[in-house]
C-alpha cells in the first residue's frame, strides 16, 4: 500500500476517521454473523470428536 507524503485533512491518524453509523452497523452485524458460525463450527468439531475418539476409527 503507498501512501502520499501528506495525507488530507482529517486523514492523519485512520484510528480516528469517522465511520458512518450505517457501515459500522452492518460490519457489527457481519462480525456477530462470524462469530456464530465459528461457534456453531467448534460445536460441530467437538461433536465429531466426541463420536469418534482419536485412536478408536475404523
């Protein structure tokens, strides 16, 4: 990524750039959406393990 020797005004520091409500509700609602499928994944990998110990497949 380049970035130019001056940014514009207001750019300096990108932790402090205003997010506009509609952006930062929909990446909220896309990172709780991440969440739960990790959730329901490690779920789904515990469960798996539980039915089939390591060692004991066929």
């Amino acid at each position: 990524v380049l970035i130019g020797d001056e940014p514009e005004a207001g750019m300096e520091n990108l932790m402090e750039v205003e997010i506009p409500k509609d952006v930062e509700e929909k990446l909220k609602e896309l990172d709780a959406k991440e969440q739960e499928q990790m959730e329901k994944d490690k779920q789904e990998c515990e469960k798996q393990q539980n039915e089939s110990p390591e060692g004991l497949e066929r």
